[in-house]
C-alpha cells in the first residue's frame, strides 16, 4: 500500500497568511482564504498567484458564481470580481458573518453574536442582500445556524439549542420553524439534492427539503464531516465513516477524528472519498466508493480540514496556511515512484520542497 507526505503528492503547494479556512475552485482558478484575513487566488494550470487581499478579521465562508467571489469576513460581507481581484463593494452586518450562499433571490447570509458571560450565541440572524449588496431583508432566528443552502426561494438552515432542528425563510412567509425526529443541535450541514443534509452531535443525520424531511441514527459520537455524491458518506469525531445505501452502506474506523469528507481522484483512474482524520497527526484515507477498502493513505503533520474538489483536482488548506493541489495523473505517477524506489522519492521531496520555499518567499 503506497504511504507518502502530503507534499508530495502535491501538484503544488502555496500559503496563506493563517490557518487555512475557504478553498474554492472555479475553471482554472483556485481561491483560498485565512483565519487571519488573507484571501488570494492562483491559476491552476500554472500555479501562479492572479491576485491577493487583505481583510481585518476571520475569512469564515464563501461562495462562487459568475465570476464572483462572495466572501463572508468579521462583521462584513464582501463581493470580488474573481479574475482580477477587484472589491467591488462591502456590506456590514450587526454581529459576526457566519455564512454566505448565493441564489436566485439573493445573498443569503447568516450572522451571530457570542456572549462571553452565557458562554453561548445569541441574536443570530438572516439577511438577504441584493447582486449589489443593498440589504432586502433581515430576519432575527433563534439559535445559531450551522448549515445554509438555497432551494427555490428559501434558505433552509440547520439550527443548534435551543430549537435544534432547521428553519426555512423565504420573503413571503418569513422564517418557519421545522421540528425532526430527533432533538439533537446541529454540528454540520451542506447542500443535497432538492435540500440540504444535516448532521448531529448525536450521531444522527437529516435530510431535508421543503416538502419535509426524514432522520437516522448513523453512527457514534458527533457528525463532523458530510459528503453528497450518489449519496451521503458521513464522518464522525469518534473516527467512524459511514456510506448511504447507494454507495455501498459501508463503515470504516479511521483512528481519529474526521475533519473532511470529498470525492477526489482516484490514483487509478475516477474517483475515490477522500477522508482526512486527526489523531497526533493528519491522515488522508483515499478509499474506493462503493466499498470503503482503503487504496492509498497520505500523512501529514498538520491538521487538514477544508477543501474543494472537481473532476481530477482536489485542493486542501492546512492550519498553517498551506494550500495543496492534488491532480489525478501526478498522484498516480507518484505513487508509482512511492512502489518503486522510496528512497529516491525521500530525496526528491526534499528537492520539491526546498524549491517551493524559495518560491514562497
């Protein structure tokens, strides 16, 4: 079974100023944002940096569309033309922006504020901002949003205590309260098919829609990483990952706690699940879809726990602010490296690397 570093593996690696937090990928461009406000973009195909941005505050959530970078920042919501990095405008919010989803109706943005005496959030919040960031609407919510998609014209939101299931806005009907099977908060959300998937502190997951939603009890421990591909594949902090009747309903142990779950390439052609688990230290499980058996494992040092995935390409960031991008030709050809002479590949790496940190500077 081929081991090797992160490093690599990698196509190329880059940095952030800070923890890794937003990777995106858009065509040939790659976006990636930092705890400590830095937001730059580079070129796929070649590597290099188009552009780079400077925020005050946490970089927490983004999303793509038409060329535009909408970017969730501190107390503020930000558009950036994506090609060129230009700001085109900043909206402030009342509270922390949590998280940003683009729509046909909007800017979908959700805020919070954390009380420091209580040890909780409160006053948490649903606003909707026009393509030219004018605010349309504001809704207060009760409890702190963890998950946000859009579907028609509603946002659909994963809620935590004190409601602890989700809640639908739309512009008609305000904010609708839905309760699920289970009572459990809400730790992680993403976008399904006509909705949004949610996971538990419990160990359970929720599918919802705007025509109702069901529960199940998945595994033990908390939900801390979701996936959507033919189905769910379901990461816990107990290290269980567990697959959806369509791709196999297999389960593995990872030995730590799950940090992200993606459908990357697969060193041999198509695509595997891409798992990353903490213990100590990271460990990137590729494993095949519909079985779960194990086809290749990356280490590194340090924490992975975001990423963007396309076609051939996975992108992951760090908590030291490095960026990596894996595609499926280099991975394979390294791998063989790995099988045939591990000795010259240690000396390559340390090669790769010196040249990557003369290129960072």
């Amino acid at each position: 079974m081929a081991t090797g570093s992160l490093e690599f593996y990698a196509s190329f690696v880059r940095k952030v100023d800070g923890s890794c937090s937003i990777i995106c990928i858009e065509g040939d461009v790659m976006v990636a944002g930092s705890r400590n406000g830095e937001l730059s973009s580079w070129e796929i195909s070649s590597g290099s940096k188009k552009w780079s941005l400077g925020f005050d505050g946490h970089c927490s959530s983004a999303d793509i569309n038409d060329g535009l970078v909408f970017l969730s920042e501190s107390d503020n919501l930000h558009c950036i033309e994506i090609e060129y990095g230009e700001l085109l405008w900043s909206s402030e919010l009342e509270g922390s922006c949590d998280l940003v989803k683009f729509s046909n109706e909007g800017i979908w943005v959700t805020s919070s504020v954390y009380s420091l005496e209580i040890q909780d959030y409160y006053d948490s919040a649903v606003w909707l901002f026009d393509y030219q960031g004018g605010l349309m609407e504001k809704w207060s919510i009760e409890g702190r949003a963890w998950s946000l998609d859009s579907v028609s014209q509603a946002a659909i939101i994963g809620l935590s205590r004190p409601k602890c299931g989700y809640c639908t806005v739309t512009r008609e009907e305000g904010v609708k309260y839905h309760s699920l099977g289970i009572s459990s908060p809400v730790t992680v959300g993403m976008s399904s098919h006509k909705g949004a998937l949610l996971g538990h502190s419990d160990g359970s997951m929720s599918h919802v829609t705007l025509d109702g939603s069901y529960s199940k009890s998945i595994g033990k421990g908390s939900v801390s990483a979701l996936s959507m591909h033919e189905d769910w594949v379901i990461g816990m902090d107990s290290g269980e990952l567990v697959s959806g009747d369509n791709m196999g309903s297999w389960k593995v142990e990872l030995g730590g706690i799950v940090d992200l779950v993606k459908l990357g390439p697969s060193p041999d052609g198509g695509s595997c699940v891409w798992a990353s688990s903490w213990s100590d230290s990271c460990k990137l499980s590729l494993l095949e879809t519909h079985s779960g058996l194990e086809k290749m494992k990356i280490l590194h040092g340090d924490r992975v726990s975001v990423g963007s995935s396309v076609p051939g390409i996975i992108a992951l960031g760090d908590n030291c602010g490095r960026v990596f991008l894996l595609e499926d030709e280099v991975i394979d050809r390294r791998r063989n490296q790995v099988d045939g002479n591990l000795d010259d590949d240690k000396k390559s790496e340390l090669l790769r690397r010196k040249i990557r940190e003369l290129r960072m500077k």
